[in-house]
C-alpha cells in the first residue's frame, strides 16, 4: 500500500495553500482534488476581494494558479474523491483513506479540506443564471451590485448579515422569508429590521428568476394569500445554509450539530493525532477564501511540526 507523509483532501483555496506549505517543507504531500476540483471559488465568476490582485481575478483563474503553485514545490494533484477513512487513534499511527471505493493509501497526517457547498433552492432558473445574478456569497458578490437592487432569500444569520452587507451597495433589499419569522439571532434580526433600506417579505417563496443574460426580476409567490408578484432586481443571493462535506468522517472525528468538524480553538488539530481540518470544513463564520487559505497555511505547518515530533 502507498504510504505518505502528507495526504491533502480537497482543493480549494485551504487544500492548495496547505499543498504549497507542505511541499515546501518536503512532506511530499499528495492531493485528492475531489468531485469539485478548485472548490467553491470555481462557481463563482470574478473574485475582487484576495488580496494581491488589484483588478480582481477570475475564479477559475486562481484556483489554476494555486495548483501550478501548488505542483511547483512537488505536490502530487490527483484526480480521485476520497469515499472512506480509518484514522488511527494513537500519536504517529497510519491513518488508512480509501480513494474512489477501490484504492486505499496510507497516511501519517491527512489535511481534511473538502469544504463546504452552499445550498440552493433548486429551481431551474437559479441554475441558468448561477455566476450572472445569482450567487451565494453577498461578501464575495455583492460589489458588483453596487446602486442596483438586490434580492435575498434566507431567515438565517448568514441571510441578516448578508442582507444587512448588501444595504450598504444598493439602493433597495428584499429579504425573502419563507415563515413569519427568521431563525437568525435576535440582534441580527433587529439591525434588519432597523435598515430603512432593506424590506422583509415575510411568508414568501421564490418561484422563478426572470431575465435574458442576467437576472432582471425575481416572482415571488406569498404563501398564505398565493397571491404572486415580480419583485425588479439585478442580484439574487441565496443564503439557505451551507453542508460541510463531512459525510465519510462521521464517527471518526467530532463535529457540530450542524456537521462541521471541530478543531482546537485556534489551531487546526482535530482530536485524532495527525488529522487537521482546514477551510469551509470547520468554519461556518467567516468562509472567506483567504481565512481558508490562511487555516490551510497552519494545517501544513502544524502537520510539519507533528511530523517532526515522531522522529
Ligand atoms: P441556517 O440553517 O441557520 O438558516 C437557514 C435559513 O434559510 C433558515 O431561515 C431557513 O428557513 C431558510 N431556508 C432553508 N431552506 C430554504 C428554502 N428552500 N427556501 C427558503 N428559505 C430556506 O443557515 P445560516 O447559513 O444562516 O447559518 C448557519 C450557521 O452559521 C448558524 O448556526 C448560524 O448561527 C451561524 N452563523 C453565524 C454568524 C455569526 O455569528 N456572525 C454568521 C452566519 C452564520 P427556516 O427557518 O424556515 O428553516
């Protein structure tokens, strides 16, 4: 069976940074792109908030970029998803991670970095226009929405504090909440509700997105009348939720109730010696692609420093 130093799951920006970090400590680290190579950052179109590019960067772009960064230092990038593991409980064990239901490589530290993927809602229209109006990330999006109006469908705290973000670019925001009331924390809900600019539509369901090569309006149906309006807008941003891709790591490692793994606070350890999370996996808060660049920098470097204290 292959044994490795260094086995990197997943390649968005945690993997890739992870990658650099750790074939530059000569971990000789193999990477398992899994079933969405480049990650989240791919479904996305110009990304104008990494710092170092002045102009902005298209996301397909960078994520290229950081792979040939990545393979520069002598990272192996395979294609393959990782489908099951058997990590080892004790200091310095070979952690076992099947690829693809067929190949099985061993590992002495594994960083966990296969993110997490935003929900939908699961109507066609979303999906044509996906990356030309609709997005899931206000943070990430929503400059490019500046003086336009907006519409956001969530109840959520991701859905207030990208509401109450997206209040300050455009003139008008439409929340849309599907019951009579939100799931987000009190405060947030207040600031929304305290924002002039932003109107919440309570008991109110999307039914499609309206537009030739962008958004243009959004039908709404209200779900106790069924009475069905068009609501003008240029962005369309779904804050529902996120799933972290945690599903075959259950029972191993300790997640959230919502399925995110857990690390040592401030750290990327996980409870298994050798094991590290990094990225969207374990953080629900700020999934930015430079926090995730930068938890994936500590994983490397606190795998580096694992290894070093086995020989
Ligand atoms: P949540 O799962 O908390 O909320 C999802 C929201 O989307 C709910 O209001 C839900 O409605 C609604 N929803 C789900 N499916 C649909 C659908 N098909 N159509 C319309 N609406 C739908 O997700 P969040 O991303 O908001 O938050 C995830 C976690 O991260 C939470 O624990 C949250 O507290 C945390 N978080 C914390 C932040 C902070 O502390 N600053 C910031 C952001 C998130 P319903 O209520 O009816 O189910």
């Amino acid at each position: 069976m292959e044994q490795l130093e260094c086995l990197i799951i997943g390649s968005g920006p945690a993997g890739y940074t992870a990658a650099i970090y750790a074939s530059r400590a000569d971990l000789h680290p193999v990477m398992y792109v899994g079933l969405q190579p480049g990650g989240q950052l791919t479904t996305t179109t110009e990304v104008d908030n990494f710092p170092g590019y002045p102009d902005g960067v298209d996301g397909n772009a960078m994520m290229e970029d950081l792979k040939k960064q990545a393979e520069r230092f002598g990272t192996d990038v395979r294609w393959g998803l990782a489908t099951a593991v058997d990590f080892a409980k004790e200091m310095g064990g070979w952690h076992t991670i099947t690829i693809d239901e067929t190949t099985q490589i061993q590992a002495r530290t594994v960083i966990i970095s296969t993110g997490a993927s935003a929900l939908y809602l699961g109507i066609p229209s979303e999906e044509k226009f996906m990356g030309f109006g609709v997005s899931a990330c206000a943070v990430c999006d929503g400059f490019f929405y500046k003086g336009q109006e907006v519409v956001i469908v969530g109840g959520g705290d991701t859905a207030a504090e990208e509401a109450t973000y997206l209040s300050k670019l455009c003139p008008k925001v439409t929340l849309l909440v599907r019951r009579d009331q939100m799931r987000a924390s009190k405060a947030m809900q207040n600031r929304v509700l305290n924002t002039p600019n932003i109107e919440v539509l309570w008991n109110t369901e999307t039914v499609e997105l309206l537009g030739d090569k962008g958004v243009e309006a959004v039908v709404v149906r209200d779900r106790l009348t069924g009475a069905i309006k068009e609501i003008p807008a240029k962005g369309f941003f779904v804050a529902i939720g996120h799933k972290p891709n945690t599903d075959i790591f259950k029972g191993q490692l300790t997640m959230d109730d919502t399925g995110y793994l857990k690390t040592t606070p401030g750290k990327t350890e996980t409870a298994l010696p050798g094991v590290f999370a990094a990225g969207d996996v374990q953080d629900k808060v700020y999934r930015q692609a430079i926090t995730a660049a930068g938890t994936g920098c500590m994983a490397a470097l606190e795998a580096e420093r694992y290894l070093g204290g086995l020989h």
